[in-house]
C-alpha cells in the first residue's frame, strides 16, 4: 500500500468483518461512502478519497465482503443484494449515521443502486459510475444474458461453470489484472475473459503504475477471485429479491459515464431515476483511476450545487 494510502479499520458489520479505510473523520456528520467493483479493491479510490477528505467530507472505504481482508464466508448466497446492502448500513451504524452520499463504480454501482432500493432512507444521495440503473425486466437477468450473449459471455460462464474462472484467475494474478486494467479498446471478437486471463498483452495502455498495480496483485493473491465473483452469481436471485420493491428510486444522483466504456448507457435511466444528472468523460471503464482528477471536479461540483439547492 502506498505511504499516504489510510491505514485500515476492520468493522464488525452483520455477520461479517470489513477491512475500512478512511479520512476526514474530523468531519464527522458529513460522510461519503465509495463502493468499489469487480476486480477491485478500495485503493481504486486512492485519487479521490484525499479530495473528499480536503472537502470537507468524512470518506468511508470498504473492502466489501469477498475483497482484500474483508470477510469471505463460503456460501454463495451470502454475497446477494441483501447481504452487500446490509452490509453498507451496518457500517453507517457502526459510524452512528442516519444517512450517506454513496459513491460506486461497476459491480460497487449496482450495489449502490439495490441499497438505494433496499434502504432508501439510508441514502441521501447516489454517484454511480460506469453501470447504470438496471431494471429489473419480466426475466432473471442471467436467462436474459444467456439469450442474447451466449454461454461464454462472463457473466452466464461464472454461473453456468462455477469455479472454472476462477481457478484461471487464480493461478496468475498478475497478468489478469494487468490485463484487465487498461484503456479500452475494442476486443478481438469472440474473446472471452478466461481468453483475457490467459492473453500475454492485450491491447490498450496500462491505466496504472506497476506500484499501483502490485496492490491490486497482492490483496487478489491473497483473497482470491471466488468472493467478487459470487456477488456474479447472486444475480438471478437478486432479480427475485427485488420482485417487491419500489422499483423508483427517489434521490438525487450522479450518473458519470466513460465515453470509451464497453459498458452501454442507459437509455432509460430517468424513468427509474428521475433525479439523474448525466456526464461523460473521455475515457474507458476504469473511470476514476483512468481520469482521477476530471472524476474529482465532476463529484465535487455536482456535491456542491446539490448543497446549495
């Protein structure tokens, strides 16, 4: 970990153990919660959580269940929206908040997204980056993906063949996340992620220092790919979660898209968030590393007109 990364917490929130990062705590009674995603980790948040904190801002980090030192139970149903979500408003307990700003990126995103649903008078307001709002359709969303993507499209594979990814990513960190991490371009058609696991130098340039990188390497060397991978394969029963809930959410949100993004927009985003504000910066998925200092002005702007609203 980098010398002015924070040095972690671990918070005992239902049921499980988080290893916590945070700043500004002298702001206590303003706090912000970053929510990472898949394959990451919260030093994905390393450009933003100083900037917060000089905000004025009292930034809470996860490792989410399954990542770095946090908790990884063996049951697969233990990473559905119930549990991710309960876990976020365990930690607001533990801090004795009422309510947040919650901020994901990818996987962290629609975690952030199901809590908003789940527990909306936890959330004050919603910065989501990369992955839209997902409605919820009249199918399970992995038969949807099965049908239109096919068997290797990774999310229908990491149901479909458990364990198989996995152990691919396992065995060489490194060059999977190295792979991983870079700005995107167009794949190979056909290209599968157990393709780009396996791949020597894919193309796209690297987003990150070999430094950075190695922090990533060694916490998923450590925890493996199973946990973040199981909150894959709580999609289909996540959908039956939902089938009750208030499908509208109702806060005011930040929706911030990678202009290079593989990563669709939305195109009915408003109609299930109709508070969204919608940017684009020019780069690919990894937004907030990829362009660190454009994310920052773009959260903190947005914060501040919403203050003096």
């Amino acid at each position: 970990m980098t010398t002015d990364f924070p040095e972690p917490t671990v918070i005992a929130v239902n049921g499980v153990e988080l290893e916590v990062f945070e700043a500004g705590r002298q702001h206590a009674g303003n706090p912000i919660v970053l929510c990472h995603g898949w394959p990451e980790h919260a030093f994905s948040w390393r450009h933003q959580i100083p900037a917060l904190a000089a905000a004025g801002y009292h930034v809470i980090v996860p490792n989410q269940r399954g990542y770095g030192n946090s908790s990884r139970p063996s049951e697969v149903t233990a990473y559905d929206i119930a549990h991710l979500s309960g876990d976020l408003v365990g930690l607001l307990d533990h801090y004795g908040y009422e309510d947040a700003t919650f901020v994901g990126h990818d996987w962290g995103a629609a975690v952030v997204w199901g809590l908003a649903l789940l527990h909306p008078s936890r959330v004050n307001r919603v910065i989501n980056l990369s992955l839209p709002y997902l409605d919820r359709g009249e199918k399970p969303w992995i038969e949807v993906m099965e049908a239109v993507l096919g068997g290797d499209f990774y999310f229908v594979h990491f149901n479909r063949r458990p364990g198989v990814a996995d152990a691919v990513f396992d065995e060489n960190p490194s060059r999977f996340l190295r792979n991983m991490y870079r700005k995107d371009t167009e794949p190979q058609p056909g290209t599968t992620m157990i393709d780009l696991a396996r791949m020597e130098a894919p193309p796209g340039e690297p987003i990150m220092s070999d430094s950075d990188l190695a922090v990533f390497v060694d916490a998923f060397a450590t925890s493996g790919f199973t946990g973040g991978i199981n909150w894959y394969r709580n999609l289909d029963r996540n959908w039956h979660l939902l089938a009750d809930v208030d499908p509208i959410i109702r806060r005011p949100t930040l929706m911030i898209y990678g202009d290079r993004d593989t990563v669709a927009r939305s195109e009915t985003l408003t109609d299930f968030v109709p508070e969204a504000d919608v940017i684009g910066l020019d780069c690919g998925h990894w937004i907030q590393q990829e362009k660190p200092e454009e994310t920052n002005r773009a959260i903190l702007s947005w914060l501040e007109r919403q203050q003096t609203a």
